[in-house]
C-alpha cells in the first residue's frame, strides 16, 4: 500500500512543486522547442516522470509501472476506443464517396473557406464534440478542411482552436457528470455555472477561427457571419445547460449556431470571397469574379501540398448531388444522433450499464496523503455503454446505408488502426505519464501548492483545470484529479465551491489545444505526423490568450462585480 507524501523535498511545497513539474516541462519543450514527434517525446516524458515518482517521491516502482499500464490502459479504452470508432465511420465514408457529398454540401452554404471553416470547425465539430469528443471532431473536421482546400497545418490548426466551448459539455457531457460526481455538487448547479461561463468563449471562438484563416482582413470582412455563429451558440449554450439538461447542451447549441449561419448568408455575404492558395477574388452582384487577387505575402507560394488531393466538386463548383445522396452523406451522423439519444433511454441505459465491470487496477493500491484509500486505482470496463461501443454499433447500422460492402468496410476498420498507429502510441504514454503523477502525488502537489493562495485563488482556478486537460486530454480526467482539490480550495478561501469546480471544466477547454494526445491525432488526421511541435507553436498563443480571459471571468465572478452570475 503506498501513501503519497505531497512535500517530499525538503518538507516544502513550494520545491516539490517545481520538481513535480519537471515531467510536464520536459513534454513541453521536446514538443514545442526541440519539435520532436510526439509519441517519442510522450515516452521520454512519461520515463521522466517514473524517475521523479520513484527517486524523488517515495513510490516503489512495482505500483509506479502498474500506475503507467493502467494509464495505458485507460488511453485506449475508453478514449482511444471512442476516436478508432468514430474515424473509421468518417474512413467509409471516403471510401463510398459520400464524404464528397457531404463537403459540396457545407461548400454550398457559401463560397467563401473562411465561412466554411467556422460551420465546419466550430459547428459541426461542436456536434460530433456533444456526440463522441476525446479528439473525435479535431480528427473528422480537419481533414473535411483540407478536402475543401485547406493547408493540412491550417485546417488541424482550425480544428483544435474550434474545439473549446463544446468541451465541458461534450459526450453528452461527461465531464460535467464526473464533476458532480467526484465533488458531491449538485449537477444542474455545476451545469448553470458552467454554462455561464462557456459561452464567453463561444462568442470569440469564431471570430478568432476567421483570423487563423485570413488574419485581420479575414476578421475585417466576415465578422458579421462569426459573431452571428458565436452569439446564437454563445446563447443556445446558456439556456440548454441552464433550463434543460446538461447532456443536451452542445447538440441544441451546434444545431442551432449552424442554422443561424445557413439563414444569415441567405442575407447577407462579406465583400470578397476568399479561397484557400489563391487569396481573395471579388464579388459581384451576380457571382463571384473569377479572377483571384492574391495575398501580398500570403502563404500561396509557400504551401504545402494537401494531404490529399481535392476532389472534383470542391468548394461550390457545377457538380450536383441528388437528395438522396445528401441524405446519405448525413445519414452516418444522424445514426450517432440516434443511437446515443436512444442510449439514453432509462431502460436502454439500465441494460447497456448492467453489464458494466470496475474492478481494482490487480497489484496497484494507493493511499491519499490524509490515509484516504484513492479510488485512481479503479477501472471502469464499460464495454457496451461505451461511446467507442455506441459507435460501432452506429457504423454497423451505417454500412448498407451507405451502400459500402462489409468486407470494404472491415478493410476500413483495419487501415484506421495503421492511420492512427502513432497516435495511439501517443495517447496510451501521455495518459500513463498523467497516471504516474496521479498515483505518486506530483499532481496533487502541484495542485495543493497553488490551492495555497488564498482568494486570489480565483483568479488561477482555470489553470489548474487547464494543466489538467494539457496532460491528459480529456476534460473529464481533468476533472476528475482537479475537481475536488477546487472545492477544498474554495472552501479555505471563503470562495464558492460551485464556481471554483466549474472554472476546472470551464479551464481546462481550453488545454485541449495543446494536449500532445490531441495535437497527435490532429497532425494524424491531415497527413503531419511527426510534426506535432509545428501545431504546438500555432495553437499555444490562442490557448493563453483565452485562458488569460477565464481567469479574469473567473476572478470577477468571485467578487461582487460579476457575482450574480454564480447560481
């Protein structure tokens, strides 16, 4: 049994901390100074962290390797089990051609790629983030950008900025449920705060995926359509978590913020219409000039050749589908839809669950720092009522929707494990790494460290529920080593427990930008493995940008400025 001791160099706090730090410095800077590949840095950092708990904490190392395999274990099941599942149905959906569809139909909508990438990016992403999450809409919306012409560093760069507000509701939000859970707070209460918060960053996200796009002529032209997109999910977001249900959330708001597009650029479109490697040509009344003006400096002689080669019919070019077509094109996510919203029917829900094993992790037993037998060591085998599960069951009902044959679609199956084969090494270390310094006690140290500044507190709250998701990927995992060290922090400091444990979740959104388990998948997705430490660079800005301004949501919430927001 062992019994982690949070202060183990010198007695002091402050000192351990700065060594408990040192897995996720150096995961850091091999990704983001030295630009070494993701799965090799993932390793590196998780053999960094194994030394630390056993040199410098005292954890022996038969539970500190056990620690790492239960980790490993829980980075492909559930996570790695959800985004495998969900890629291959997005996979037989190119191999059918119907993914083509689907693309010409979201070009449609409007000719302009900066308009495209926010319904794409942020919308639709938000959808499959509600349905699947754990990278499933940075994988999927990615690589539907490069199709419609997008540079693969730019589309994955779009795609995990876009992926913040949905998060805290995402997988019929599962990491608002595990807050309750592992904090003892009432759900609709974390739901209603967390909902409060949120949705400032889904007003911005938008607006800040047309700068990644065209810069400050981008925003310029289009901010109209942005805000439009990121008011009515900014909205959507607040009255569904408040008024309705937690796990509805991101699915009303997503729904809601791509019709508000679709009915806006009935009405309305920006001056120019820009397109990907050949800057911006003019509009006219009646079409689009075919002659395009090029960016001065812009990334046209300098871009990188797509992943994969557009298909005919990009963008809103001549080529018509029937209706029928585009219902099958949508029919693989209307059956997710479907699927996970009969998964939650009581009874249903009662017979997937009931075969539902948890177990204790076999020779791994770990003590809190009070003498507090640590439920780390349980894991969860929820192998039918799994999100992976539900979508295989969704990509079964999809193979003669589609029309693709079953051994097409086996063969399918099986190249999406070889496509992701670097990620899943990826994930599996990265999450061994965060169970290494669960088990040991770096996070909590970590944590109690910073819970020690009393009301200012409030102020670095998210932080701590962003450094979460930035190791482990997962806002739910974040929650689950954060969300109760939040509430005794709110607790000593006089400071609502409610706000506290939701500005975790609200934080840690906006980790996922630079999780290495996302970046992996990311740069998998659009043909850039190897070249994580590229989108690390690109997306770090924006992820302290918003995180700076969680903070200071946070903190005047704390006060009387803004308290009457805290239910």
């Amino acid at each position: 049994m062992y019994r982690q001791v949070l202060d183990p160099v010198a007695g002091s706090l402050a000192w351990s901390s700065l060594v408990a730090a040192i897995p996720l410095l150096t995961l850091f800077v091999l990704l983001g100074i030295l630009r070494m590949t993701a799965w090799l840095a993932a390793l590196i950092s998780l053999a960094v962290a194994l030394v630390v708990a056993i040199v410098v904490y005292p954890m022996p190392a038969g539970p500190a390797f056990l620690a790492a395999s239960e980790g490993a274990a829980f980075g492909f099941f559930p996570i790695l089990w959800i985004v495998i599942n969900a890629i291959w149905i997005y996979n037989m959906t190119v191999a059918t051609g119907h993914f083509d569809v689907l693309r010409r139909s979201f070009a449609r909508v409007s000719d302009d790629q900066r308009l495209q990438g926010v319904i794409i990016a942020f919308s639709f992403g938000a959808l499959l983030e509600a349905l699947a999450g754990f990278g499933t809409p940075v994988a999927i919306t990615s690589v539907m950008l490069i199709a419609l012409g997008f540079r693969p560093i730019k589309a994955a760069a779009v795609a995990l900025v876009a992926n913040t507000a949905p998060v805290a509701f995402g997988a019929l939000a599962v990491p608002i449920t595990t807050l309750a859970t592992v904090t003892g707070l009432p759900l609709h209460d974390l739901s209603s705060m967390v909902g409060r918060q949120t949705p400032v960053l889904g007003v911005f996200v938008p607006l800040a995926l047309v700068f990644i796009i065209d810069g400050r002529r981008g925003l310029r032209q289009t901010w109209p359509a942005a805000l439009v997109c990121g008011v009515v999910f900014a909205l959507a977001q607040f009255a569904t978590s408040n008024y309705v249900g937690a796990p509805l959330t991101d699915i009303v708001a997503a729904l809601l913020s791509a019709g508000a597009m679709v009915l806006f650029l009935r009405v309305w479109h920006p001056a120019e219409s820009y397109v990907e490697g050949a800057g911006v040509r003019t509009t006219t009344a009646g079409a689009a000039g075919a002659a395009g003006t090029e960016r001065a400096g812009g990334s046209t002689t300098t871009m990188e050749r797509p992943a994969r080669p557009p298909t005919r019919g990009a963008g809103n070019g001549g080529e018509r589908d029937s209706g029928a077509e585009v219902f099958r094109a949508y029919a693989p996510y209307l059956i997710i839809i479907a699927v996970f919203a009969l998964a939650q029917i009581p009874a249903i829900k009662d017979a997937l669950t009931s075969v539902t094993k948890t177990f204790n992790w076999p020779g791994l037993h770990i003590q809190s720092s009070s003498g507090k037998p640590s439920t780390l060591s349980q894991f969860k085998f929820d192998w039918l009522d799994a999100a992976g599960t539900l979508l295989i069951i969704a990509g079964l009902l999809t193979i003669p929707v589609i029309g693709i044959r079953p051994a097409r679609a086996l063969r399918a199956y099986l190249a999406t494990y070889r496509q992701l084969a670097t990620a899943i090494v990826t994930v599996m270390a990265v999450l061994a790494l965060a169970y290494v310094m669960n088990a040991s006690g770096q996070t909590a140290t970590l944590g109690t460290w910073m819970a020690g500044a009393g009301g200012v507190f409030a102020l670095i709250s998210p932080i701590l529920g962003w450094l979460g998701v930035a190791v482990t990927g997962s806002d739910t995992s974040s929650n689950s080593l954060f969300g109760a060290l939040q509430v005794v922090a709110a607790n000593k400091a006089g400071l609502s427990a409610t706000l506290l444990a939701a500005a975790n979740s609200s934080g840690g959104v906006l980790g996922k930008m630079i999780s290495p388990q996302n970046l992996a998948i990311a740069a998998a997705a659009v043909g850039m493995t190897g070249r994580e430490g590229d989108l690390f660079r690109r997306v770090l800005v924006w992820s302290l940008v918003f995180v700076a301004v969680m903070c200071l949501l946070v903190y005047l919430q704390s006060t009387a400025v803004l308290g009457w927001m805290v239910p």
